[in-house]
C-alpha cells in the first residue's frame, strides 16, 4: 500500500472535480491546488490584476500571475487556519469505516483525521482519513478536542474527492448533537469546508462530520478537521 500511495500522490491531482482515484495511471500533472486550471479559469484574478496591459505575450505573462498570486493566497490562507489561535486539532476520532481496515495510527485510519493538517497535495494520501469503500454512501467521522469551547465554526480539510460533506453537527455536555449545518459542500481540490454558525449556547470538545460518498465519485479523504471557539 506504502508504494501504491507514494506514486498516486503525483498523478491524482489530475481528478480535479470528480473523485479521487486509488489506481495509478501514468499521466503527469504539474498541478497545484488552486494554481492549474489554465484557460477561462480566473475571472477574479484577472479582475484583481488591472496593471497588466491586454493582448498578445502580456496575457500569457499576467495569466501566469494570476495564477502565482492565486497559489500565495491559497498559502497565506491554510497558514492562518493552521495557526489560529481560537483553532483546535482532534485528539482522538472514529469512523462508521477505514480502508483496509485500518487501524490506530496506519495509514487511512480515522485518526489521521487528528492533529493538524500533513497532506500537502490534492489526492490519494495515507496521512488522511479514507473510508471503506469510494462510493458506499453515508459515512462519517466523530472527532473528539482537547479543549470544550463555546464554538463558532468548523473546518473540515478535504483531500480526495473533495465535496462530499453534507452535515456537520457538534455535541453539548450531555452528549446531545446539534446540527450546524447541513448542505451541498462547494469545496473543490486540497482546500476547507468552512462551516461557520453562531456562537454555541453550550461547550463542545466533540465533532462529527458526514459525507455521502456517492455524490462525488472516486475516493473521498478527509486530512484534518478544526474545531473553532472561545473559553467564554
Ligand atoms: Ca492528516
């Protein structure tokens, strides 16, 4: 499995919308999160860049600084969610399935959905979390904190096959769940579903995130997941 993993994490960032693969194809991709979709992919960048001048080498020169800035952003971003201070990393956390099987701190096991974030590309990786099966349908992660917090929102690290989230629910003092969300997940490639709501009425140090693996075909890994909150 070992060797399997090393070479698929070159070639999955080739499964951007769809799922994530499990198989290696020998195809190369120089893809970054974030920074590959070539042709009409940056509106925005392009709108946030008004110093480059139109037409001929200068699109391809500004396309390509666009796509430079796109990719910082994206850094600067995961540093600030990695390093927040109202931000706390699981300690402990089961699964409804592992791949393999796997156990304690193997690779695919639930807990590598603890501590903080360690893939670095979009695609299959044993430092994240993978279910059973690619497409079985519902599963789910229950992650217990350090720290019980009034909470404010969670974030939860997708992988593979990013998208497949479709309720997030934290737990009070007495176990009881409370959904904080529930929905269609819009997160694309190695990058957070951020789930923000209102400031819990009580502490939670327990998490639980549920994805539909059906609706995104292919693999669906889950890296890390924060829990956000204040002691007050
Ligand atoms: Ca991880």
């Amino acid at each position: 499995m070992k060797i399997r993993t090393t070479v698929i994490c070159f070639v999955l960032p080739l499964a951007f919308l769809s799922g994530c693969k499990k198989s290696s194809t020998p195809e190369t991709s120089e893809a970054k999160p974030a920074a590959s979709s070539p042709a009409p992919a940056a509106p925005a960048q392009a709108a946030s860049a008004p110093a480059a001048a139109p037409g001929g080498a200068d699109a391809g020169a500004s396309t390509e600084a666009a796509a430079k800035m796109a990719a910082a952003d994206w850094a600067m971003k995961q540093d600030e969610i990695k390093n927040d201070p109202n931000g706390e990393w699981a300690f402990q956390v089961t699964a409804s399935s592992v791949y393999n099987d796997a156990q304690g701190t193997a690779a695919y096991s639930a807990n590598q959905a603890a501590g903080a974030p360690n893939v670095d590309a979009y695609g299959d990786n044993g430092a994240a979390w993978a279910p059973k099966t690619p497409d079985g349908g519902i599963e789910w992660l229950d992650l217990k904190y350090p720290k019980p917090v009034y909470a404010t929102e969670v974030r939860v690290r997708e992988s593979c096959g990013s998208g497949a989230v479709i309720k997030v629910e934290v737990f009070d003092e007495k176990g009881g769940a409370h959904s904080v969300w529930q929905g269609n997940d819009p997160t694309k490639e190695l990058n957070y579903l951020m789930v923000k709501f209102p400031k819990t009425a009580f502490k939670t140090d327990r998490v639980k995130v549920t994805l539909a693996t059906n609706v995104v075909p292919g693999w669906n890994e889950i890296d890390a997941v924060q829990l956000v909150g204040t002691d007050q």
